[in-house]
C-alpha cells in the first residue's frame, strides 16, 4: 500500500462485492457542459424512448450537481418529461425528480411513498446522500456517482441500493482525469 502512495488507507475485511451488481468507472469531462454532457445525454435519449421501461436510475452527487442534472432533464425533455405524453404539467406526472434535504417534506414523503408502493413513474431521481437511508426500495436497477462520495462506506451504501430484488444492476462512477491524479499521486 506504500508504493500507491496511501497514508492511513482503509482496510475492509469483508467482499462488498454482490454478484448481480456489475461494477464500473468511466471518464467524463472536467469542464463545463462537457463535464455533464457526456454523462446525462445517453440518458436523456434513452429515457426519451424507454419511457416507463427505462430502468429506476439514482443518480449521486453534490446539490449543485444534481440541480444542473434536473435542469439538463428539463431543457432536454421539455414537454417529453411528462408521462403519459400531454398529461398535466405536475410533478406527479414527470419521469425524474431530485431528492435532497431542502426538498419539501410532502414532495419527499410522495416520492417515498410511491417508490415503496411501485406506483411512481419516477424512473430518474438526482438526489444527494438525503436518499436511501432507511429505504429498502427493490426495483433501483442503476446507481450512478457523479463524483466520489466522502468514504468507501458510504459508495457501497448508496451503490448497494441497486439490484436489492435480485436482477442484474448497474453501479458507474464517471472518474474526471484530474481527480484521479490529484487523489492518488505517483
């Protein structure tokens, strides 16, 4: 552990590792729109098409991150956010949300509650660390960080909260080149 330049590396004794949960990392931008772009925009048309058949996604990162994500959805998607197609403009109604601490309660509450029951057409939710804790919600089949929570721990939490039904899932990481040389120095 020396020779990777660690200092006080963490050591877990046990295999996170869950076999119907595929785990990846892959680059993204480090600038402006490129650093999202790359990232959202195969999800956008993926979801654009799929509509209630694209896959319960959780997407992680800071507020900021996540509130630039909702807003890429908004402008992208425009009226296909919706679903059914031409339903009423309410939150209800749209295919992705956000979820964090400043969220409103009820809003918070409603999107619990539907996830939990398997009634909510939600099938993105941009939330930060406010999500999942005490959620034992089955059908996430895709967890994406976009950037690196604080600990280990805390990345296998939120990315173990996919595949907890059994079905093969997804958990992706999109690394920015910079942080992978200014966390680990050579």
């Amino acid at each position: 552990m020396e020779s990777l330049g660690m200092i006080d590396p963490m050591v877990i004794h046990v295999n996170p590792n869950r076999k119907n949960i595929y785990f990846s990392s892959s680059r993204r931008g480090n600038h402006g729109d490129e650093k999202l772009a790359n990232i959202l925009q195969p999800l956008v048309s993926d979801l654009r098409y799929r509509r209630l058949d694209f896959p319960l996604t959780i997407i992680y990162g800071t507020l900021e991150t996540i509130s630039s994500c909702y807003e890429y959805f908004s402008s992208h998607l425009q009226e296909e956010q919706y679903e059914p197609l031409g339903s009423p403009k309410l939150a209800q109604h749209r295919l992705f949300t956000q979820f964090h601490a400043q969220y409103p309660e009820h809003e918070r509450q409603r999107i619990v509650d539907e996830l939990v029951q398997g009634k909510s057409k939600l099938r993105i939710i941009f939330a930060t660390v406010a999500f999942g804790i005490g959620l034992d919600i089955k059908n996430i089949r895709q967890v994406i960080h976009i950037g690196l929570p604080y600990t280990m721990e805390e990345y296998f939490q939120e990315a173990g909260r996919a595949g907890r039904a059994g079905f093969h899932s997804h958990g992706d990481t999109p690394i920015a080149g910079w942080f992978i040389s200014w966390k680990i120095p050579i």
